[in-house]
C-alpha cells in the first residue's frame, strides 16, 4: 500500500488521461465542463471544440435521445446505465458509431457525469447475426420462387443494405434443371424481386429478362460463381458498359455494393445483389454475411424452382392422363369442370358400355406431384378396363382396390393411410336404373327435373388401397329422364373429409334449376362453393336421358332351339319397322348365333333384346347361366364351334355383361358404314361356318 493519503486529484487526472472510456463531465446547463481526449471518436477533436460546448453539439444522429436521456438525469436524480445509441463519429463523420451511455448525477452539486463505452465493432457482429437469422427465419416459409426472393430482399433492406435485387435463371422450356458450374456471361436473368425503402426506379425492373452488361461485377460472379465487395465510383471503368442502365446506381449515391452468387447444389441459379449509399461502405466481414444469406435463400429457391418444374411436369401429366373431348351418348348429357390447383391425382372418366349404358367416375389419388399424377393415371387406366368388362360397379372397385393395394406396396413411402378415393356410377337409359358405388369417396349429389334434391344413402366403402380389404355394397334406385347427377371431390366442396353437409347443400342450391345449360352449373358451382386453392377440384356433372320404347325391341323365348327361327323373323320385323332392311340379313346371323348358343349352353327362358341407338344397332341374348362363353377357331371337319366367330366377325364390338343371376352376350353394330363388300364379307363368313 502507499504512503500517506491518496490524492483524489491525482486519480481523477490520471482517470481522465488513461481510460479508453468516454468520460463527460456536464454542468447543469449541459456543457463539457472536463472530457477524456483520449476516448475513441473525439481524440481527434481540439479542446476548444468540446469544452464549453453542449455535448449535443459534437454528437451527430445522437442529439434527439442523448438530450432525453440527460433532462432525465437532471430530473430525477437517478442514474441511466447502459442506453445503447447510434451516430456519425465527431471525428470521423464517415464511419458510423455505437455506444452505450451511462449517466451519473453528481452529489457535491448540479451537473452529471457521462461514461461512454464505443461498441461499435461488438455491436456491428451483432446485427450482422442478426441479419441472418432474419434471413433464416423467415426465407423458405413457402414453395413460391418469387415469395421467397422477396423474403430475402425484405431481410436484407433496410437493416443491411439499402437496396437489394434477386435475378434467376429463367427455367428450362422442356422442364429439364439448370447447368451445373457457373453460368454463361450472356445468358438473360430475369428480375425476381428488389426492394429499397425510397422511390427510385432500377433500370432493370421487376419482371424483365435480359443479360447483365458485359464486363461487369455481375458476369464476372456469373462466370467464376465467387461473390465479389466492389467499391463504387463513378470512373469505374465498368459503368461505362451501361451508362443509362447504370445512371439510377450513381443517382442513388451508391459507394459499395455486394454481388453473390446463389448456388445450389454446384449449380448458379442467378444473383443477389446488395447496394449501400449510407454513411458506412461494405467491409469484408458484410461480404461474409451476404455469401451466408445467398447460401441459405439458394437452398430453399432451390427447392422452390424444383417444387415448381415438378408441379409443371405434373400438371401436365395430370391433364393428359384426363379423357379429352367427353362422348356424345344418348344415355346422358355431360359437362365438367376441372381445377388442377396442387397437381395432385384428382381424375374423372366416362366411359361408355355396352347396352347403351354409361359409368360415370371421379376419383383422388392422395399426395401430390408426379407420383400423385402417375397413380392417378395408373387407376384411371384399370378402372376403365374393368369397366369395360362390364363388371358390377361393386365388383369394379374390389378389383381395382387390390390394384391399388399393389400400388401402395411398392411405394410405401407415403403418409396417407390409403392410396385413392373414387365413385361410381353406371346408369342404363333403357331401364334408367342408376347404381352408385363409392371407396370413401363423397357420394354423387343427385337432383330431380324440379330442382329438388333426391336423398339416396349410399353407402360409404373403404378407400382403395386401405388396409384391411375392402367390402363395397351399391345403391339402386330409378331416375326419370332430366334428372342431374353430380360426381365430386372434396376440393370442390372445401372438405377435407366426406361428410360436409353444408357444402352438399350449398352444392344442391346450385344444382336446383337443372334446366339451364351444364356448363353455366359447372362454372356457377365453382363461383358459389369456393373450391380450395390446396387442393384439385372437379365437378362432372350428368343429365339423364331416357332411350324412347320405340327403339327398344325386347323379347323372352324359351330355351327351345325351334325358336331359332322365330327370333329371326322376330328381328327382320323389327328391322323393317325402323327402316333397317339393309342389316336384316347381317343381324339375322348374329341373333341366330347369340340364341343358338344361349340354348345350347345357358340356362332357363332366354331373352332377345334389339336397340337401335344413334349410328348403331346392338343385339343382346340374355340367358340365365353365369358361365362365360369362350371363343373358338373350329377346324375344318368340326361341325360347330364358330359361333361367336361369325359374332365377332360381323361385329363392331361385341362382349359379355354379367349379371348377379344371368350373362348377356351383347354384339354391336354400326350404322350408314355399311357398303356391298360388307354383305359379300357376311355371305363369306356364313359359307365358311358351313351353314
């Protein structure tokens, strides 16, 4: 310890003459009444500059709070300790400076002392790590590219640059990824997104789509992909490439700027771009921040321009896995209306059978994307030829619920615990029965020519591909002709589950003047329900019509081969009636064929039945046996067995139904294609049978 008592003198000399701290000494008018020179951002101030001077004076961007914060102290008397504030530095109006203030009121008398602390340097790192984690919280948010471009202009501006621009490679035509390594010089980049807080225009604004000016800092990142800190000045030799593209930089005072490559995956995808024109130019540890920030926005536009070229892809596998032009049928009349929103597996058919009959299906295959849309294709495809094997529409979904069972096997990485939804309804306009089978699918919307809905419970079967098998049981019942039959998904109806009852309801209002035309419903239910933006939407909507008595010849024979003839003469008669006298001869064989082998090998009274429907002619024998007939080639010396090769032969098309008790072999023919080398064809397949 010293000698003999200290001398406060001495300390405070030594204080003030040493401490890398500011020290003020203030009166109670606020003037320096002693300072420390040696302090950082007034040591190149002359004392005549400071003392005697309100310490407002000679702290720029400060004045404001540093004044509330001294009334304060000589208000209350209590201390302030630790207010961090912002400003130019008094010796160096071109750097920017942080402090924390604390403020002492003095006890021997008025006045106030003042500690100021210069965190410039810590306070800087901290908002520069503040900046990224701006950044990497609130880019990637979404799937969008342009969302997240202006996430990344919004975290960078105001706080770290003044401006910011983000320009991307423009995508591939053909839907293939960018070019892995650096880009050529020349190539357009388009404008994503900028943001600056004051109104002036950049030359290039948002949307175009050209080459940046060669040479400059922007094809020099392109070409190397190393982000680049370049000082402003107006010689810059490289302002001359673009004096007007290049005026509104100059115009904004711009003395630094930063250029980043954003690179994912060892490809650049474009640039970002920072300017300042503050008080403070860009340092080496900005650069470092700005290649962090154009990192991380590159993963996640990345992702987002992946995210959009398979939604692309899928969109277009979606629609053209989507029947075209819908048939013309005399069964029903038909419109629909299809929204794509999340490329996902939402699909509908129709898709004629046999007997005038028509299935009308709409299905949604969980997920979304490119599986999502092949799946979806996978199952429209199946259920179209299960269809046309003229199964029951139970009997269809079972089938088709074991493929999709063997779809989810192979992909099983899937969340969902199935792999679609789908309804379905067949309805014959002969006998206008309608039968409606659904796999946790929303059940059709059913509307009677008065605009009233018709309530049918049908009920609801597990979806396809869900574990546990599957048991599908159908709903019948009768529609008179005028009748609308609505098929949806739940994108129309903005449920996520089947069961919305108010928006079926709001779905029936719609349907409830089934009269107008069936597009003008289609549109006005997308304008009434408000289908989800999530998720595809689609509506098929059916009138039913009814197939006039007169074109229906219907006939019950018992199982007697004597009555092979009498089912002829049965046939050209009707024939004759609507003006047929050409395919007699034609059908004649045919219905002979179908009758002879419904005898010989059905059971019980069998049914003949002729429909003349718009350019065609369908024959159908119906026989009590569920046994499938089977296709024969006869040889020469056999005395039977062409048959159903002289039905096929004369055929357009030809096929079995079967029934829950009986089959019916069905042939088709078309009408006003017939020519002489047609009979001369049937003479030729006649003789050949031997008959």
């Amino acid at each position: 310890m010293p000698d003999g008592p200290v001398d406060d003198a001495a300390v405070l000399d030594a204080l003030f003459a040493g401490s890398p701290q500011g020290l003020f000494v203030l009166d109670a008018d606020r003037k320096v009444t002693r300072y420390n020179p040696s302090a950082r951002g007034v040591h190149a101030l002359p004392s005549e500059d400071v003392v005697g001077h309100d310490v407002r004076d000679f702290a720029p961007g400060m004045e404001p709070e540093l004044g509330q914060l001294i009334d304060e102290v000589l208000t209350t008397g209590g201390p302030v300790r630790g207010r961090l504030l912002r400003g130019r530095s008094p010796s160096d109006p071109d750097r920017t400076l942080a402090v924390e203030v604390s403020l002492f009121p003095l006890r021997g008398g008025p006045g106030l002392v003042g500690v100021v602390e210069d965190v410039t340097e810590r306070q800087a790192a901290a908002d520069r790590l503040a900046v990224l984690s701006t950044v990497h919280r609130t880019v990637g948010a979404t799937l969008d590219v342009r969302a997240t471009a202006d996430a990344l202009v919004d975290a960078l501006v105001p706080n770290f640059a003044d401006a910011a621009s983000v320009d991307l490679l423009d995508d591939d035509p053909s839907g293939a990824a960018p070019p892995s390594g650096p880009l050529p010089t020349s190539v357009p980049l388009r404008r994503i997104a900028f943001a600056a807080p004051d109104s002036v225009e950049p030359s290039r604004r948002t949307g175009d789509s050209r080459p940046f000016p060669f040479p400059t800092p922007y094809t020099q990142v392109l070409s190397d992909a190393q982000a680049r800190l370049v000082q402003v000045t107006p010689d810059d030799p490289w302002l001359a490439t673009d004096p007007d593209g290049f005026a509104a930089l100059l115009g904004r005072k711009v003395h630094s700027m930063i250029v980043a490559p954003l690179t994912a995956r060892d490809t650049v995808l474009g640039l970002l771009t920072l300017y300042r024109g503050r008080v403070d130019a860009f340092e080496d540890a900005d650069l470092d921040v700005a290649r962090q920030a154009a990192a991380t926005a590159a993963v996640h536009l990345d992702n987002a321009r992946s995210y959009r070229r398979e939604h692309a892809v899928a969109s277009t596998l979606q629609r053209r896995l989507q029947p075209g032009v819908t048939p013309r049928l005399s069964a029903v009349e038909t419109a629909h209306v299809y929204l794509p929103e999340s490329a996902g597996g939402a699909w509908f058919d129709v898709i004629p059978l046999s007997g005038t009959r028509v299935a009308l299906v709409v299905g949604d295959v969980a997920g979304h994307g490119i599986e999502a849309a092949a799946t979806m294709g996978q199952l429209r495809v199946a259920l179209r030829t299960l269809a046309l094997q003229d199964l029951e529409t139970d009997e269809v979904l079972t089938h088709l619920d074991e493929v999709a069972g063997q779809l989810t096997a192979v992909d099983s990485r899937g969340t969902h615990p199935y792999l679609a939804t789908c309804a379905v309804t067949v309805y014959d306009p002969v006998s206008r029965q309608c039968t409606m089978t659904r796999a946790g699918h929303p059940a059709p919307v059913l509307v009677d020519p008065d605009g009233s809905p018709i309530h049918v419970e049908v009920p609801l079967g597990p979806p396809l591909g869900a574990e546990g098998g599957a048991a599908y049981v159908p709903a019948v019942t009768q529609l008179p002709p005028g009748c609308l039959i609505a098929h949806v998904t739940n994108g129309l109806l903005g449920a996520e589950e089947d069961g919305d009852a108010d928006a079926v309801h709001r779905l029936q209002h719609v349907l409830a003047t089934p009269s107008r035309p069936l597009q003008e419903l289609c549109d006005t239910a997308v304008y009434r329900m408000a289908p989800s933006r999530h998720d595809d939407a689609v509506l098929l909507l059916a009138r039913t019509e009814c197939l006039p008595p007169d074109r229906v010849g219907d006939w019950t024979l018992p199982a007697d081969v004597s009555v092979v003839g009498t089912a002829r003469q049965l046939v050209g008669q009707q024939l004759a009636a609507w003006g047929l006298d050409d395919c007699a001869f034609t059908t004649e064989i045919i219905v002979s064929e179908l009758v002879t082998n419904a005898i010989l090998h059905g059971e019980g009274p069998v049914r003949l039945r002729l429909i003349h429907d718009e350019g065609r002619l369908l024959a159908e024998v119906t026989d009590a046996s569920r046994a499938g007939p089977h296709l024969r080639h006869a040889r020469a010396g056999d005395e039977g067995g062409r048959g159903l090769y002289i039905v096929m032969r004369l055929s357009a098309h030809w096929g079995v139904r079967h029934g829950r008790q009986d089959k019916t072999i069905w042939s088709e023919q078309r009408l006003g294609e017939r020519t002489p080398d047609d009979l001369l064809a049937a003479v030729d397949v006649f003789d050949t049978a031997g008959m």
